[in-house]
C-alpha cells in the first residue's frame, strides 16, 4: 500500500513538471570592444531610433556682448574755457539745439585779457596801415623814400598777422570779441540734445572745472562690443547684425559694422568691433547693455541631432550603423552647437547612418 501511493506521489510530481510551460529567454544584446549587436526581438530594439547623416546650409552665429555709446563726433562735453562767474543760461535741460546756439555767458578776466590782446592788435594794424598808404602816396608823388615805403610796408604785414593771431584764440571760443569788458558767449559745438546741465546762474567756475553741460545727437548711436580672436573671421565692416537689449526684449534691432579695431586685447584674446545703429525713438541710451549677434556666410556643414551624441570622459562620440542590426562607436570632433543640432567637422560623412536615440542603453559598451 505504502509503495503504490510512493509511486501516485512521483507520477503526479512527475506530471506537473511536464505540464509546465517553459518561458522564452530575450536574447541579449552583444558588444564586443566597440561594436555592438541588438537582436530584432530585444526590447531595446524598438527604442533605437536611426537617421542618415547629410549636409545642410549652417550659418555659425557669433554673438558678442556690448555697450550702446555716443558716437564722439556727436556728443560734446562743454566745460568752461575760462575762470569766472556764469551771468546767464540760454537753454534747459532735453532742449534741442543747433551748432553755434548760446548756451550760456560768463563774466571772465581772462577772457577780458584775450579781448583787450584783440582790440590793441586790431588799432595797431589801423594805423600801420594808415601809415602805409600815406606813404605809398607820398612815394607816388615823388616826395617819398622807397626804403621807408618798405619798412612801413613790413610793419603793417606783422601787425595783420598779430591780429590774425589773436583773432583765431577767439574763434577758438566762437567769439567775435564783442566789446571790450563784455562776457563771453559760449555756443554749442554741434547740433543736439541737451542731456546733462549743471549750469547755475551766478556759480563760480574755474578753467578746469568739470563739464558743465553735454550736448549729445543721439538719432544714430554706436554699439562697443568685443569678438573672440577664434571667431573675428566671420565679421566684416559693412555686416548687417541683430541687436537685443534687455531693456526692450520685444523690439527688434538692426546695425551694420562700422569699425573693426587693429589691435588684439592680449588679456582677453579679442578685438574691439564697433556697431552702427539708427536710434530714430531714442530708446537706446549711451551706457546700456546689448547683446550683439553677427550673421555669417552659410556654409555646407555637416549637423546632427544633439541626442545623437554621447559624451565619455573627454572625448565624444556617436553610433554609426555598420550591418543589420550592428553599431560601431566612432568618435568625433564637434563645432558649434545648439538647442536641437550640433556641427561635425570630423569622424562622420554624409550619406552613413547613426543613432540618434537609444545611445543610453549602449553606455555599457567598451
């Protein structure tokens, strides 16, 4: 009795074995140095995405930091050209102006002295040539001396170029001279803006006192920005460029490169490049920050998509299809890049197939 349940005990274990069902092992993927082989009916398989590389037309933007300034030929600092006291101010604050409006009179000894200096220089020439004719007269009656004719002569040339002389040290303060003891009237240089005035009526000024007012033409204004020696080949004078300031995220401005400097700033390895922009609205003010990108030549490139590019260590690389089902892994050197795409400029060519989603899953590859 004993033997024959031992023996219903082993058939049934026996049964139950047989009527199990035996579960299908995945078939793994193979990698060997740096290839690597994904069976059609492993899942990773289906999350390997693949695109032909070609070429496309790539534009290497180059985008600069930069400070909107004044262009200097249109922005004058107006100090006064003499010690003493302002008696009076013709403009005010944000009035445009022409070259050559008053801008204010000061009461001035020194200015006094270039004006006595031009008003003796100019009765002496009066009379040296008084002196002249009459004796050109005298001479062409016969009771003259042609010697004393050519001393008076000489005379009267050296008193012309004294005044000359003192006439330009009042050009040179767009004065006329006025009468003697009367205040000197200092004109704007060029037309403009006020945009800064110091001027009190009756303040003391001395001749090397700080600018007292500037007169700024702001309609066009320069951007000041630095390029990268690597990337200065790709700007010219006469590029349009884009223009962002904070201040205005929204609005979109234009320039064209008007100076690229010489000289490279050893410390930071750039050069100087100045922009050249219309400022009609007067929104961009001298002193803020813009963000300066330069358009270059398009070019044949060759751009993949950044998941297509894996990093290890220091080096970079992608997976390139070499069979059915196989991937080898080929480093390769990089250029500019972006949100979506990067350049290749070496390891891979048109025309051959990489991996442009799933290179995670290979990370075990050696």
């Amino acid at each position: 009795m004993k033997k024959i349940i031992l023996s219903s005990i082993i058939l049934f274990t026996a049964s139950c074995k047989d009527n199990t069902p035996q579960q299908n092992k995945e078939p793994e993927v193979m990698i060997k140095d740096n290839h690597v082989t994904i069976p059609e009916n492993n899942p990773i398989f289906k999350k390997i995405k693949t695109k032909v590389v070609t070429e496309q037309e790539h534009s290497d933007g180059v985008i600069s930091a930069g400070t909107i300034q004044a262009i200097p030929n249109h922005y004058a600092e107006i100090a006064s050209p003499f010690s003493g006291r302002i008696t009076r101010s013709f403009i005010q604050l944000g009035q445009n102006i022409s070259a050559g409006s008053p801008l204010f009179e000061i009461l001035s000894s020194d200015y006094f002295s270039v004006q006595k200096d031009y008003t003796d220089a100019l009765n002496d020439v009066q009379l040296a040539e008084k002196n002249y004719r009459r004796q050109q007269d005298l001479v062409k009656h016969g009771v003259g001396i042609q010697k004393e004719l050519d001393e008076v002569e000489t005379d009267f040339k050296n008193k012309k170029t004294s005044l000359s002389n003192t006439s330009s040290a009042l050009k040179v303060y767009n004065s006329k001279g006025g009468g003697l003891g009367s205040p000197l009237i200092v004109r704007a240089p060029i037309n403009g803006e006020i945009i800064s005035n110091k001027i009190v009526n009756g303040q003391y000024l001395k001749g090397d006192a700080d600018p007292v007012m500037i007169i700024a033409e702001l309609s066009k204004v320069w951007i000041s920005g630095d390029v990268k020696e690597k990337d200065i080949r790709f700007v010219n004078t006469g590029d349009q460029v884009s223009v962002k300031v904070s201040a205005y995220p929204e609005k979109n401005i234009t320039g064209k490169v008007y100076h690229i400097n010489e000289i490279v700033d050893e410390d930071t390895r750039s050069i100087k490049v100045l922009i050249e922009c219309d400022n009609p609205d007067r929104k961009l003010k001298p002193g803020m920050y813009a963000t300066v990108q330069f358009s270059t030549t398009p070019e044949k490139a060759v751009m993949i998509p950044v998941t297509a590019l894996t990093q290890q260590d220091s080096s970079q690389y992608v997976w390139v299809k070499t069979g059915n089902n196989q991937y080898t892994k080929r480093s390769v050197t990089t250029g500019e890049t972006d949100e979506k795409t990067v350049r290749i400029t070496s390891g891979i060519k048109p025309g051959e197939t990489i991996m442009t989603e799933g290179g995670i899953y290979m990370l075990d590859a050696k």
